[in-house]
C-alpha cells in the first residue's frame, strides 16, 4: 500500500475465523502447538509462530509491521514505554568499551542512561550541542559506535539535519539512531536520510489521547533482531492490550497530526506578536533558526511550541497559575493542549547551566498544542498574559 492514510487503516493481521472486521483482542499469555515436532521447530525457529506473548503476539505483530511500514523500515519490535525502547536499543546494540555521540538535546530520562547507568559498563557518551552541527565529527572516536539525536528536539523544539548527519553515520560506519517522537513518521521518516533505528515513545501523539504507555524501534532487520533477542530475555514487551490500542490509534494519526499542527502554526503566530513573550520556535515559523531544514525533512512543523516569557521563572510560574482551559501535565502529544514550565519542573533538577547549554531558560514554556478549537486555546493563552 502506497498511501500512507491507507496503509495506516487496511494494514492488519488475517480475520480469524469469526471473520471481524476490526482485528480483535489477543489477551493470552501463551499459544499452543499441534504436537510435539510443531513445539520443536517452532522454538528453533524454522517456521515463524507465537510462542508467548512476551516474545510475540498478533496485535503486536500488526502495531510494529504498521510503524515498519509507516518508517519504511524492515522490521522492529514494540516495548511497554519510549524509555523501554531507547534502553533496549543501546543496550542490545553496543558492549563495554563502546562510545556514543549524541546531541545533547535529549529527553531527560536518556541523558540519565547516558551519564548515570551507562557508565557503569563502561560505555561512554559525548555531547555535541545543537549549534555545533557542522563540527560533529571531533567528537567521533575509534570507538564509537552509535550516533544518536531527536529532531525536534525536547524542550527547545531544534531542528537537526538529518541528511547530514546520515552521511556523517556512514562515512564513519556508525549506527545512526534517530527519536522521531516530536515528528511522528506522518511528518518525516529518518530511515529515508540514512537512520538505521529509528525509536518512538508511542504514548504520545502515536496513542494522541493519553490512554495508554507503548513504545517501538524499528529500522534494519539485523539490528533490530539483537534488540529483539536482547527483550526477548530482559521482558520490557508491550502489552496485547496497548498494542491493539495504539494500532488503532495509528489509522487517525495522519488526519489528527495535520490538525494538531495546523492549530500549533496558529498558537506560535499568535505568541509571536504578543508583547508579553521574548521569542518563540515553532519549526514552521519563518523565525526559526532551521526553518529550512525543517521544510526539507518535515511535511508540516508538528505541534510543539516553546517560547520564552519576558520575567523569567517567577513569571513563567504565575503564567501557569492563571491558565484555565489548557492542561498543566508532563506529557504531550495529546487531544488536549498541554502546557509545562521545564525550569521549574521537568529540567528542574538540573543546573542553570546545564539547563540553558540545552537552550531551557528560566522563562521557557512547552505548549503541546492540542485539538481544541483554536481560538478557545489562544484566548486561555492570551488572558494568561
């Protein structure tokens, strides 16, 4: 199926023998088998079959062969969360005495497996900062091994080039590993510019109504069969249920991503002409820094906006205070507008320094802009300020 709308909706596993039209729920832990020889070939492998559901399971199957599609990918594998997904893929792929080159623009969560857990194997990370694209390479060493980034990035909504860095991945022979989590493969498919991974915490705009925890790798069939094999025996697996959740989800991501980014164009022009706000970025903005790059790689500017507040962080938490209609949560991704202050809360626990080396200031708002009516959610964000 070519269409991406299309393949989203008709790709499913075969009707049962009840012949449903809407693929059902596989709610068992374990299947069984026809005799002794079927059990047999079936754990060497020899012929493809569920064996348990920590391994595989129908609504799995379809969920992870819709995002394979979806990313252009040759296969993966879907975990509990988006953490499940980036730690199973690092730790499947590298060994001690590996390195990594990452942008240090990441969620805070994978910058904690890179400076706290990852360096007790002894598997070191270097960070480049999202100004330094064009010097990346000094920090790539004999042994690195992965190169690693998220674009857009979270909180500060960059942009990287991802054609560039997929011909740095290949002229160094390195594993290019991209999150596309702000951009969701509706917007952009990293594999397309050379990512041989590319990772999702599916509980974002994937699910889109905050219901459910999933997350997924896909990209190269034999990179992706050792972080099967590596979940296959650590059991970070997706659940039956939430996979069947998130798949359906999948058939109105196309339709909900193209609102979602239609109203978030609307909040960012508004905010930039407020005279309250300092600065605003929003990949589609003619003010962003990569604005550019973004209309290369992206079909549309996602719905992210973060923009700083005059005042700083004592006017970044009364702007909360005052909101009304728009949700203050840590997620994003969601049917509602969502709104958190990183200073104060996420990134809280982190330096100011190292918060504005990763472009956080004291007065920096992430707005994931949901699927209200739009001048419902300008208004609440125009009576705050």
């Amino acid at each position: 199926m070519k269409n991406f709308e299309t393949a989203a909706i008709r790709s499913q596993i075969e009707r049962s023998g009840f012949d449903e039209h809407s693929s059902p729920l596989y709610l068992t832990s374990s299947f069984v088998f026809e005799d002794a020889e079927d059990m047999r070939a079936s754990f060497a492998e020899e012929k493809p079959k569920n064996l348990y559901s920590r391994f595989s399971n129908p609504n799995l199957t379809e969920l992870i062969d819709k995002v394979s599609q979806m990313e252009g990918a040759e296969s993966g594998y879907a975990f509990a969360t988006g953490m499940a997904a980036i730690f199973s893929t690092f730790s499947a792929l590298l060994e001690s005495g590996d390195h990594v080159v990452s942008c240090r623009s990441v969620f805070g969560s994978t910058h904690t497996l890179f400076t706290k857990y990852f360096p007790k194997w002894k598997i070191e990370t270097d960070y480049f900062k999202p100004k330094e694209t064009l010097s990346v390479e000094k920090y790539i060493k004999p042994n690195t091994k992965i190169l690693y980034l998220e674009t857009p990035t979270n909180p500060a909504v960059d942009v990287l080039d991802l054609e560039y860095f997929g011909r740095i991945a290949k002229k160094h022979g390195l594993i290019f590993v991209v999150d596309n989590c702000f951009a969701t493969p509706y917007l952009q498919n990293p594999i397309k510019y050379g990512a041989d991974i590319v990772v999702h915490s599916a509980t974002k705009l994937m699910d889109g109504q905050g219901r459910v925890l999933g997350g997924i790798a896909v990209g190269r069939k034999d990179l992706i069969q050792e972080i099967y094999l590596f979940a296959r025996n650590t059991g970070p697996s997706l659940s039956p249920f939430n996979a069947w959740i998130l798949s359906k989800s999948l058939e109105t991501l196309a339709v909900r991503v193209e609102k979602h980014a239609e109203n978030a164009l609307k909040v960012a022009l508004f905010l930039e002409s407020h005279p309250c706000i300092k600065s605003v970025k929003y990949p589609f903005l003619l003010s962003h820094p990569q604005h550019s790059i973004a209309k290369k790689q992206m079909k549309l500017g996602g719905n992210i906006v973060a923009f700083e507040l005059k005042g700083g962080l004592k006017t970044g938490r009364e702007f909360l205070d005052k909101i009304k209609l728009c949700s203050l949560c840590a997620n994003l991704g969601d049917t509602r507008t969502i709104l958190t202050h990183p200073a104060s809360t996420t990134h809280s626990k982190l330096s100011e320094e190292d918060r504005l080396e990763v472009g956080i200031t004291p007065g920096l708002v992430r707005c994931s802009v949901g699927l209200e009516n739009v001048e419902d959610i300008i208004s609440d964000l125009h009576q705050a300020l």
